[in-house]
C-alpha cells in the first residue's frame, strides 16, 4: 500500500490487561489508500505477510487462557483456560446534537438489557414535538467483551495530539477478520442501511430521527434515510433491529436469494484437496510419512474429494478409476505443462479428483505403494520439479470448466486447497533453484524462481485455491524461494522436523480448516484518526473492487483468505488535538463463505477520549499493545542481523517510554518505568530474548518461517509467540499459572510451557525418580498441552524431557533468569515461593547454573531505569 509517514525506530502501540469493559463508540477516520478523490489525509502503508496462524477459542474456559489478562491471576486451572475476555470501558454518555433547528436534543438509553421500558420524554421544539432524535448506546452499552475480533491497545484515546502520537507508546488495533465470536453475532439478512456520503454502516451509537426513520452517520454527521425502517414510536421499538442493539452483525445473502435460506450440508468439502508428494525421500522419512498419509484419509470426511499428485523428475497424477492397483498418468516435470497434455489429462478416462467414500481403499493403496528414493544422490541434489506439480494440481482443480464459457460450469464449494508434502528444494523445472550454492548464477536464478513462483501463486489465488506447503526433514528447503508461493496464494509454510506426529496433524489441520474467500476489509475511523500502518495477510484493494461513495476514506484491503488462523496490525495516530468526547471506529468484512454465500460482517466501537494520562495509561492493554509493538518491529527484521538491531529498538523504547510517562526517582537521575506498564514491560524482555529475536532459533530458515508465520497470527497466538504460559501441574490433575520464570522449575513438579508453535513439558529430577508420580504427571500435562492447542494451526511441537538432559535447555532459555534476583524481587515477581520451606528454598537455588543472560530487572536497570 502507500507509504505514510512512520515513526522513528519502528515504534509502536501498546496495551492493557483485558479487564471487563464496555463497548463505546469511537470517531475515527480511515486514510484514503486507492480512492481518487479520497485525499483527507495520506495512506498508510500495508505490509503483507502472508502465513495464517492457529487460534486457541473455546468459550467455556477461564480467561487467562493465552495470557490475556482479566484482572487478578487464577491460581488453579483443572482444565485449559480459554480465550481472553476483552470488555470496553464504561463511558460518559453521548453529547447531544442538532442537525437543524428543528430537532430536539437526543435522549440516551442502554442497547444492553437494562432498556429503561419507559419512553424517552418529548422534547418540544417550536411546533415539532414527533421528531426524536434518539442515541442508540450510551456509557452502560452491550460489552464489547462479547467480541474477541476487534482489539484496542488502549481503551481510551489521548486527546493531546503529542502525547497520543509518542511512538515508542503508539495507538492501534488488532482485527480478526474471520475469527470466531461467542456468543455468535447477530444475522441479518436484508441489505444494510449505508451512509450515502462515506459508506459507513448504521449502528447501535447512530442518533435517529424516530419520526422520519433518518439516522446520522457516527463517521462523517451526515443525515441519510432508512426507507421507513427505523420510523419507530420509541426507542424501546428499535431494540428490535440488530444493528441497532449489538456492536457486532453479520449481514448474510445466499446465492440462491431465497430469504432465510442457508444450506446446511456439508457443501464446502465438496471443494477439491489436492496433495503434492514429494517421492525423493529416504526409507525413514518415507515410512512416517506413509503413517501420516494414511491416518488423513481415514480423518477425512465421507465427502471430501481428494487428488493425489507425486513429484520428482516428473509427475505423477494418480487415477482412482482403477481400484486394482495403484495407476498414474506420467508428465515430464522440466517445463510447465503443455495446454495439449494438461487437455489431454483433463478430458481423458482417469478420475483424478474423487470422493472418500467412493475411493478411500484406493487412496490407501496408493499411499502404500510408494517407495523410498533408489539413487545414491544427495538429498538436496536430488531433482525435484515442485512448481511443475503445482501448476498440474490447479489444472486438474480447475478441470473442464476451464476450457468453456464463464457461467456454464460453477464449481461448488469454498476455497480448493493444494497441500504440498516437501522433503528437499525445488531444483528442477520451472521456479527451481541449483542444487548448490556454489552455483555461478545462482543470485539471478534465485530471483527468476522468487518471481515464478509468487506468480504461480497469485495465479491459484485468482482461482480460489489455497497452497499450503508442509516441509519436514533434515534437508533444507530452502524457504525464501517457497515462501512467495504459499504467501501469494493466501496459505502457509510450516517447517516440521519429520514427517510424524506433529506434521500428520497440520496436515489435517489444514484439509479441515474453512477458508472463506474474496475477502475485503474496510476500516473507517473519526477525522481525528489516521491509519499509519497495516501489518498482516493482505494487500491494497483496486477502486474496481469494491463499492466507492463520494466521500468514503476507508482503508480498503484485499484479503488473500478470510481465515480464524490471521490478524491485520494497525498502527493509529491522532490528527490533531481531540476535542469530542469519544472517537469511532467501524471495521467492515465483506467475503463468501464456504456454503457459497456473500457475508459482510460489521464492527463498531466506540472508546472514550481522556485528558488525564494517568487514566489513559490505567486503560492501555499491555498484551495487545506488546503483540503490536513486535509486528511493528518483527517487519523490519527481515534476517539474523536486522533482529540483533530491532533489539536494540526494543531497548530504547523501554527508555523513552520511562522518560516519556514514567517518573523522577528523588534524589536520582533515573526514570521509574510506569507502574501501570508493568506487564508490557516483561512482555518486551520476553520478546527480545524469545525465538522472533533472540538466539534461541539457530537456522535462517526457521527465523523466516517463524517471522512470517508471526506477522499474520491471531491475537491468541501472536501473544503466546511473544511470551510463553507457565503452567505448574499440581496433585489432584490441577495446575497453576505462574509467571514464566526459571524459579518455577522446582525438582518436584512438573511445568508446561506454551510458547506458541512449541510446548514444553518439563519434569523435575525428584519427581522423574518415582515412575508412579512421574507418569501421572506427564499424562496430565500432555493432556493439557493437547487440549490448550487443539484449535490452532500450524499445530505445535510437543516436547516431554527431564532435568538436567541436553534437551532441556530449549525449555530453560525460554525462562526469565530471576533466580539471579534478590530474594525479595524474587518473591515480589514470584509469590510461589513463599510456600517453599527453607530446604526447598536452598535446593531450588543450588540446581541453577550460572550463566551470562540478564535477569529481567538486571537488563533494566542495565537502561538506566527502574523496573515498575
């Protein structure tokens, strides 16, 4: 997108603990990005990212569940906990208005369910006394908690322009397109009343004229009719419409237009699976992905239809026409397909996409065949023609309607999918790269193949199929030529370490998980707010792409897949001083989901402006405000050395930040890090040491995938990327959230350590030495760790292991080192140990070995500030 202004050392938002709160209305202004005529202030930039991540949602479990807070720890969880609970804070009522002389003032009442029952009083104005012009919300409004899909790094806006526009505590928002919502929102199923001049849609903080059914846009204050929708004798009758009573509704067509009409059959597994297999693997690596084969067929619906396509020198499309045996028709894998060989494929005999039930034995059979690689070639020079396989899984996808007239052929279903199974490079054929290095012309044949194959991609997006590439092994893959094809095409590349466990659930994770597709996101805001950046898995939409209004500034974005797995980061600065006492902020998605009809989904919130920056720092969400401020940073560490810079950054933000809003220590020089900012602060440290900058990852390839898997992640996952959950395991199957530092690897318990696309299960050496115990334990944290992360894609790592082996390093280097605190930081940061018995106190100080990382206080005192 264009590029706007940004601010210095890639500063950016922050937040606060999710505390219950109430929705409230906001003024906010989108930039205009592609819009001609849209020129009230410039666009921001968009940086598209482009890897889905998984969401952990389960509506029942306690709130800490991904370390979003809700006010005072829980002590004992005997089951996961759930998603975060975000509420709004409760604001001061709407200030009235005029529009003419004509209209009386507004009367306030709750959307929620404490509607006063009574009729608002009639105000008389001249001869006019029908005319009420009627504010749908107030400060006691429906909670936003009730959403998870619209977050704010702060719950109140500054109304100092240079205050609000700090950099290092910036402003922004993170918005789930397709997540999911609980309770469900309201459906609609009728057009939306939009306003004629920006495009904004009506909602619960419109005032409306009860007479004339007129409503005023919260965005621009323009008056627009409802076609005699909203006349109504009171306010009590409007409850009665969704859009006017809930901050959240889907407005739903389906194809078909028939009025209340949603097909509930399993339609959307009518939409093509393709796998890709890669057939120069070794005995080893063969063999566990012949498990993981079979274990998706028998995981798949009786209606899901497959195809199944082998890559090497050539390839191989297999035929499930013939039940007898494995049969494949054979294309040479050096060049793309000829328009008369993929002809010739398409309208011949084979059957190359069939459903389970009719072909399930048959896909068994053919997985079964498959035989280890016979050469004595090294695993990255073996040829492998995997672009020439991909562009045959979009033929075969696309089949016959291909070559006929638009319209005659509709293929059902949402978004097809194409899942690639790698063990090596691409090497051979169209996009590939040489089989070493070394090679004289590799800078320019790299560049060629990262052109193809975002092409390539950009070609499946256009046809509605998703490419996600599941690579596994020891041979590198070499990332940065595979990752533009997954990227363009909206799905993703995950790095596993073999073809087991783990990468037999992504594969299943993938094939399963909805996509809704032809996505646009709207983001429109009060004047006062300008859109700077937007981070995550989309691209500047095309004015002919979306409907125009004469005056709409909205953002427009081009999603590349509407998934629960993603996230857009944005970053906000006011304009100018705020004089009205709330701003407004609408998201807008509009896509097709996978039962083929047309969904916009709706967003408003609205959040109180303050003068006070104390209030305002008490109402910033720590956790939100982190994940932005590392999508911020995250973008700009493109490789190993950039990431040694942005933790640099990181530094100088908790230094201005203390200079900022922090206070004088007396008699001193230094600054006090906010007390209010406590949580963000660790969240930082976190960040800094973790596996997006710090040390932990050692290969490129790892850093790249985990870097851009980040940038597009939910809210949910993005945080656990940033900061691991610690969860100590306790008798009775319970466990303790405790802060994640290294004093909680005590030698009689076990601790589960959630770090995203990792767990940790790490048992202590007392406690591995009473095998009754031990086994107990580690059964109830992998359950845990199971049920915590059942939702989310890509699926973690799993790893169990006992103090003091090699393998526990990974667990500890995720820790923060306070054992090199005093003991009063140690029991201030850690109660836990109050319960310790002096022996226990002394043991658990022994096991610890010395090393050079900086506690979490030591590094910032080592700023010359003091931690809150």
């Amino acid at each position: 997108m264009a590029n706007p202004p940004q601010p210095s050392l890639g500063y950016s938002v922050t937040a606060s603990p999710s505390n219950p709160s109430t929705p409230q209305p906001e003024k906010n202004s989108v930039p205009p990005t592609m819009l001609p005529g849209a020129s009230r202030f410039p666009p921001p930039k968009l940086h598209q990212d482009q890897i889905p991540s998984p969401s952990f949602q389960n509506p029942k479990l306690l709130s800490p569940a991904n370390g979003f807070k809700t006010g005072s720890p829980v002590p004992h969880l005997s089951t996961p906990p759930g998603p975060p609970v975000f509420t709004s804070p409760v604001r001061p009522a709407a200030v009235p208005f005029r529009t003419s002389p004509a209209t009386p003032q507004p009367v306030a009442f709750s959307s929620g369910s404490t509607l006063p029952t009574s009729s608002p009083p009639h105000f008389s104005n001249g001869s006019i006394e029908s005319q009420h012009q009627v504010p749908l919300a107030t400060n006691d409004s429906t909670p936003f908690e009730e959403s998870s899909c619209a977050l704010f790094s702060a719950r109140k806006v500054l109304k100092q322009k240079k205050l609000a526009n700090v950099p290092s505590l910036g402003f922004g928002a993170l918005f789930s397109p397709g997540g999911e919502i609980s309770p469900g929102p309201q459906i609609i199923q009728r057009d939306p009343h939009r306003c004629r001049s920006c495009g904004a849609y009506a909602n619960l903080y419109c005032k409306i004229l009860l007479g004339s059914g007129q409503w005023q846009c919260v965005i621009c204050q323009k008056l627009n009719g409802s076609e005699g929708e909203y006349v109504a004798p009171s306010k009590e009758d409007l409850r009665n419409l969704p859009e006017l009573s809930s901050p959240i509704v889907d407005y739903v067509q389906t194809g078909n237009k028939r009025p209340g009409f949603i097909p509930v059959s399993d339609s959307r597994m009518s939409a093509p699976t393709v796998l890709v297999i890669d057939e120069c693997l070794d005995e080893t690596h063969l063999q566990h992905l012949q498990s993981s084969l079979h274990a998706f067929v028998d995981s798949l619906p009786p209606t899901a239809r497959i195809g199944i396509i082998l890559y090497g020198r050539t390839v191989s499309v297999y035929d499930f026409s013939e039940e007898s045996m494995a049969s494949a028709d054979v294309l040479p894998g050096d060049k793309s397909p000829t328009r008369e060989s993929l002809k010739a494929l398409i309208y011949g005999t084979g059957v190359y996409l069939s459903p389970m039930h009719a072909s399930k034995e048959v896909a068994h059979k053919i997985f079964s065949s498959l035989r280890p690689f016979g050469l004595n070639i090294a695993e990255a020079s073996r040829d492998r023609c995997l672009g020439t396989a991909v562009e045959v899984a979009l033929a075969i996808i696309q089949g016959p309607s291909a070559e006929m007239s638009r319209g005659i052929i509709k293929r059902a279903g949402g978004n097809s999918r194409i899942i690639v199974c790698a063990g090596g490079p691409n090497t051979y054929g169209p996009g590939s790269v040489p089989h070493s290095f070394s090679h004289p012309n590799y800078p320019h044949m790299e560049k060629t193949a990262l052109k193809w194959m975002e092409n390539l991609g950009r070609e499946a997006h256009r046809h509605n199929t998703v490419v996600d590439i599941l690579c596994a092994g020891t041979c590198p893959v070499r990332i940065p030529v595979l990752q533009p094809l997954a990227k363009a095409s909206g799905g993703v590349l995950v790095l596993h370490d073999d073809f087991g466990e783990a990468f037999g659930v992504n594969l299943q994770r993938a094939a399963s998980r909805a996509s809704r597709f032809h996505g646009l996101l709207e983001i429109r805001c009060s004047d006062d707010i300008l859109i700077t950046q937007v981070v995550g898995p989309g691209e500047e939409a095309h004015v002919d792409s979306h409907e125009t209004f004469k005056n709409d500034n909205a953002l427009c974005i081009q999603m590349l897949s509407v998934e629960e797995t993603q996230s857009f980061a944005l970053s906000m600065e006011t304009k100018e001083d705020i004089i009205s006492d709330c701003v407004f902020f609408q998201f807008a998605v509009q896509y097709t989901n996978v039962y083929q009809a047309d969904i916009s989904r709706v967003v408003t919130v609205r959040l109180p402006t303050v003068d006070s920056v104390s209030a305002y720092l008490e109402s910033v969400q720590d956790e939100v405000a982190a994940i932005l401020m590392a999508k911020r940073t995250l973008l700009r560490a493109k490789n190993h050395s950039d990431a040694m810079d942005m933790r640099g950054t990181i530094d100088e933000r908790i230094k201005d930040i203390a200079l900022k809003f922090g206070s004088l220590v007396p008699k001193s020089k230094l600054h006090q890090f906010p007390k209010e900012l406590s949580a963000l602060s660790e969240l930082l440290f976190h960040l800094r040491r973790g596996p997006l900058l710090g040390s932990i990852v050692g290969h490129e390839d790892e850093r790249s995938v985990l870097r851009n898997l980040f940038l597009n992640a939910s809210s949910d996952l993005s945080l656990r990327m940033v900061a691991p959950r610690c969860l100590m395991h306790r008798e009775g199957g319970t466990f303790e959230e405790l802060p994640a530092y290294d004093l909680a690897m005590q030698s009689d318990t076990a601790v589960v350590l959630d770090h995203g696309t990792d767990v940790f299960i790490w048992l202590g050496a007392e406690l591995a030495a009473d095998e009754g115990r031990s086994a107990a334990a580690l059964a109830a944290c992998r359950t845990l760790a199971e049920e915590i992360t059942e939702l989310r894609f890509p699926a973690p790592r799993i790893l169990a292991f006992k103090e003091g082996s090699s393998q526990a390093r990974y667990f500890v280097s995720r820790l923060i080192p306070a054992h090199k605190d005093p003991p009063y930081e140690q029991e201030a940061r850690f109660p836990q140990l109050r319960s310790l018995t002096i022996e226990q106190r002394m043991k658990l100080k022994s096991s610890f070995i010395h090393f050079d990382d900086p506690s979490f206080c030591e590094w910032m005192r080592s700023l010359k500030v003091v931690p809150p």
